[in-house]
C-alpha cells in the first residue's frame, strides 16, 4: 500500500529534509516515527529537498507499506513520535503510481525578508533580514527578466546536482507587509539556492545598488560570479507542491500569518 502525507516543519534544528549518517534530518525523524506506527522500517520520498534551516508548510511525501493503518493513525500517531517541530498534516492511500517528486507539477517557494535597521529577535530563524527597507517596484520591474522558461545558471549554487539549468518560472510575486517583503515564485522546480540567489539579486536592485536591468543581465551571462550572495536559508518555506487534480490530495491549514497558502 502507497501512502501519501502532508508535512510542515520548522527545518532551524535540522540538517535539511534528505536523510544524512547524522540522523539529525526531518526524512530521519519522519522514518522513524512512522517505523513505530507501522512495526517496521519505512522509507519516505519527499516532494522537495529542503536545505538546512528551511521551513515547509506545504511538504508532500511518500511511503509503502504492508501495515494497515486508520489514516489518522498515519497522523496523530505519527505526531506522538516527532519533535514538536513536524508534523504530519494528513495522510491518505494512493495509486502505486504516486510519486510525490515526479509526480509533481510545479512548486512554490515564498522567502520572507525583514527589512529593518535592527536584526529580528523573536523572528529570528523564521525569517531573512537586510539591513534597510527596499523599494518594491523597482524589484517588481527586474523581476520580470526571469518570467518563462530560462538557463538559471546564474542563479545555481556550484554544488547543484541538477542534470539541465533550464527551468520554467511561472509566476514571481513580491509584496510588503510592515517592514516585510514576501518574494513569492513557482515554478516546474528549483534548482539548488536558485530561490535564494534570485532574492539576493532582488535585494540589490530594491536597495538602489543595483538598476532593474541588471537582473536581466545577470541571467543572460549564465554565470553565478555575476550574481547577489546566497541569501540565509533561514527566510525560505516550501509552501505548496502542485499535482494534478486526479489525485484528490488534501489542502493545507494556513498556519502562519499573512504567508498565503493555497
């Protein structure tokens, strides 16, 4: 039996989702709790390898097994067994022909960023920070050079395992609130800091250091060296992986204010 599951995760304490000799990632914890539920060794697919230190609030996976289980033991009981900062959102059977990675049509990441003089206390490891407040339109202006179906090696990190740099962004949004600024993008998938490269180039432009034409050139020159840095992992949540309606998977609660979930 395939079971799919709907996961969010607060990834500051772990060493990303792919499971690591460390034993310290969200896929190790995962495995292990649903081991207990199901009396023997399980091994989930997740739709979205996230690094260390990012979050999720729309992960999908998946996972075979012979135990028969109430969905809500696949849940609840899997909960009683994770760190408080996983949960299993719900659970469901699917087709054997499920895959939550290939299967997937699209994905969507938002990157939170707080734009203040002072770094973020509370917020700390929720969130991204720059040192000043950014101007909105000009990074709405340069966004639009990524839109469609382009070669992202500017924005790829050097370890990227990814076989082709092409890639169909699909939509870039970017909105304030407060001193926050939401960086909103979809698209078939990522490559590796390809979201965080491109909001350190949006940064850029939106503090005046760089004019909105240089994104586009930054993408034509398919070279990461003329690129921003990495911005911290600390500000990306994968919120939503997209799949077609045929496989009836279940919505996600919105559990943190103004960050939007579909």
């Amino acid at each position: 039996m395939r079971i799919a599951l709907g996961i969010a995760y607060d990834g500051t304490g772990f060493n990303g989702w792919q499971s690591q000799p460390s034993g310290n990632t969200v896929q190790d914890r995962l495995e292990a709790a649903l081991g207990e539920i199901a009396q023997s060794p399980v091994r989930i697919a997740g739709a979205g390898r996230t690094d260390a230190g990012v979050h999720a609030v729309g992960q999908v996976a998946h996972f075979d097994t012979d135990a028969v289980r109430p969905d809500t033991a696949w849940v609840r009981g899997t909960n009683a067994h994770l760190p408080e900062a996983i949960a299993v959102q719900w659970a469901m059977p699917v087709a054997a022909d499920f895959d939550a990675r290939y299967s997937a049509r699209a994905r969507r990441y938002v990157y939170l960023l707080y734009g203040h003089p002072v770094r973020p206390s509370v917020a700390a490891g929720k969130t991204g920070w720059f040192h000043a407040p950014l101007e909105p339109v000009p990074m709405r202006e340069a966004s639009q050079a990524l839109l469609g179906r382009h070669d992202f090696s500017a924005f790829r990190s050097s370890e990227c395992q990814a076989k082709t740099p092409v890639r169909t962004l699909s939509a870039l949004g970017i909105r304030t609130v407060g001193p926050y600024v939401m960086f909103d993008m979809t698209a078939d998938a990522f490559l590796h800091h390809m979201v965080r490269n491109i909001v350190g180039c949006l940064v850029y432009v939106g503090s005046g250091r760089q004019r909105p034409e240089w994104l586009h050139e930054v993408l034509q020159s398919r070279d990461r060296r003329n690129a921003a840095p990495t911005m911290s992992a600390s500000g990306l949540y994968l919120v939503q992986v997209r799949y077609e309606s045929r496989w009836s998977l279940p919505g996600f609660p919105s559990m943190i204010p103004f960050l939007p979930v579909e």
